[in-house]
C-alpha cells in the first residue's frame, strides 16, 4: 500500500468512527465542499441524493437526532488508489419503532489530497 492509499484508509477509518461517535463535524470535515453522498434510502434510481457539505450537515443532524443509538460494526475497510470500501452493519432504533440490522457497504471516492468527494451507501 502506498502513501496516498494509506492516507485514504486512515481517512475513511477516521470518518467511520466519527459516526460511531454522532460527530457531525468530524465527518464533514472529511468531505470536499461540494462532496456528493448517495444514500440508498430514497427515490430511485440513487436513492438520497446529498449535494455539497450543508446537505451533508442537516441530514446527519435529523438521523443521528432520530436515531439515538445507531451504531456501526465495521468488518473491513480497502482502498485501491482514489476509491475505497466499507463493509459494516449498523444497528439503532428508529423513532417509529423500527429496528435497524443492516449489512451495509460505503463507495468512497477521495481527492488526491485525500479529501473524500463522494460516498455512496448501499
């Protein structure tokens, strides 16, 4: 692994743990200004479409106020040059009573700066 690709890991562990911890700002510092975060619930074919860092803010804000508890277990995180995966499943509990267990994965894709400028949620 080189340098840049083990700044990109770091990076993406770094986030990953930010929203175990709720840190709406340590992740979004992360995030390019204009970074774009497709999350797999919403409209199709993308789902939620979040453009640029105050989407980014105010959805984070309404989850982590409507799910309290969600956490996340990562089993593994790679990154191959600008793109990196997360494999996880997250738990919480929904306002409405919905319980969250979910495998999940992240798509990010980083600057070379290491900057993330994309996230995709599936």
């Amino acid at each position: 692994m080189n340098e840049n690709e083990q700044r990109n890991l770091k990076t993406i562990t770094d986030v990953c743990e930010a929203f175990n911890r709720h840190d709406s700002e340590a992740i979004l510092a992360q995030f390019t200004e204009d970074a774009v975060w497709l999350a797999s619930r919403g409209a199709a074919p993308e789902g939620l479409r979040l453009d640029g860092k105050p989407a980014i803010r105010a959805m984070l804000k309404q989850r982590f106020a409507a799910i309290p508890d969600m956490a996340w277990q990562i089993h593994s995180h790679w990154v191959a040059g600008n793109h990196g995966c997360s494999e996880w499943t997250v738990t919480g509990n929904e306002s409405n009573g919905n319980r969250l267990n979910w495998l999940g994965c992240d798509l990010w894709r980083l600057r070379d700066d290491g900057m993330i400028t994309r996230k995709d949620t599936y």
